[in-house]
C-alpha cells in the first residue's frame, strides 16, 4: 500500500484571514483579554521562583 506523504510549510500570518466564525469571535475575545493584562500579570509566574525553569545548555 502507497502511503501519501505530506510536506507542510509555515505560511504567513499576513496571507492568512480568518472569516467571520465563531473562531475570528473567539480570536478577538481572546486577543481583547490579553491585550487588556498588563505585563506585570503576563510574567507573573515566569518571575516566581517556585515556577522557575532551568533550561540545559548544548554546548
């Protein structure tokens, strides 16, 4: 049996439109909330030490 293989290649989000939806409502809602956070609220919990990340370096 021939399986079809896809390629898939990021498009630019200027080429991209999203249609009047439930998704574009719910986009502009989403974008609303978070626009309206200050970026105090957004780094939050980057910021506290219990959440802190440790990332390995490749060397």
């Amino acid at each position: 049996m021939n399986a079809m293989q896809y390629t898939f290649q990021p498009m630019a989000t200027d080429r991209v439109q999203l249609l009047p939806s439930m998704f574009k409502q719910r986009y502009a809602l989403n974008r609303r909330y978070m626009m309206s956070l200050s970026s105090e609220n957004l780094l939050h919990e980057i910021r506290d030490e219990r959440y802190t990340v440790y990332f390995p370096v490749i060397s």
